[in-house]
C-alpha cells in the first residue's frame, strides 16, 4: 500500500487491517483521560475517522464534516482518532465548537501500531476513515493514499445507510 505526504512516499510501520478482518485491539484516551479500547465500540456500529493532525486544516474539515452527519445516524459511535494531545483535542474542540465528535488520543501510538497507520518517520497516524460493525469486524475501509486529501465522506456514509 502506497501513501504520500505532498507527493513523497512515507512508510506505515504496518499493513492495516482489510475490510472482513476484526478491527485489531487498541487502547486511547478520552478526554477525561480514561482508556477507551476496541471492546468499548462492541455492541454498536462504529465510524472511526483517523487524522493526523488536528490542527491542520484538512484533518479540521474531516472531523467537522463528520461531526455535522452524526444527527443523521443516531445509534453509531463517531469517533476521531489523532495522535495530538488530549489538551490540543480539546483546544480544537473548543475553538470550532464541536461537541458531538467524541475526540480520542493515540500519544501513546497503540492504535496506530495495532492498525498499522503509524507513520513512524512523523509519529502522526495514516488519513483514514474505518466503519465496523457491532463485532468489531471492519465493514469498510479507506486508507486516503495522499494525507493532505480529505477522504470520500459520501462512501462512508453510503456505507453506514446500509448498516443502520
């Protein structure tokens, strides 16, 4: 799998889960700073969007993108996942007015390594946007091959129409 950062190829320090794989275990924090694990997300559908900064503009626009269709789809788990800080999360947060998106820290890399998106010449996760279904099996998948482009949100969403 090929992905590039402004044209340059950068190597994951994995190859990430496929669609029919279990989404692998991993542990982030909330902003509470409570672990938050695979396990946790059982029992629902949920919709993992991967960004590797929070602070940049595209990573901004994915997470508010998402966070305005989270109405529409009631009893999924929205979720972004960033290496940033829980404090540079909630900073964003704060600062965009978004209340819904459930934020979750990966500065201890668990994700990243279980999922393979880390990128490890960085330390920032691959752009991507993953939907599992209540096993925890992964439904869908989008790895973005260039991380500076947002991903193909009305895939994903076309994706969980059908689960719910």
């Amino acid at each position: 799998m090929k992905v590039t950062f402004k044209g340059k190829e950068v190597k994951l320090i994995g190859i990430p889960p496929k669609v029919g794989d279990n989404m692998p275990n991993f542990t982030v924090l909330n902003k509470d700073k409570q672990e938050v694990t695979k396990n946790d997300l059982l029992g629902e559908v949920s919709l993992i969007s991967v960004v590797p900064d929070i602070n940049t503009p595209v990573c901004s626009i994915q997470t508010k993108t998402f966070n305005k269709k989270m109405d529409q789809f009631p009893n999924v788990n929205f979720l972004t996942i960033s290496t940033n800080t829980i404090q540079d999360q909630q900073n964003w947060c704060a600062a965009e007015d978004v209340k819904n998106m459930q934020l979750l820290s990966d500065k201890n890399l668990s994700f990243g390594k279980a999922t393979g998106l880390l990128i490890p010449a960085s330390g920032i996760l691959a752009r991507s946007v993953w939907i599992l279904n209540p096993n925890g099996k992964i439904l869908y998948r989008e790895i973005v091959d260039e991380i500076t482009n947002e991903p193909n949100y009305e895939a994903a969403l076309e994706e969980l129409k059908k689960l719910v």
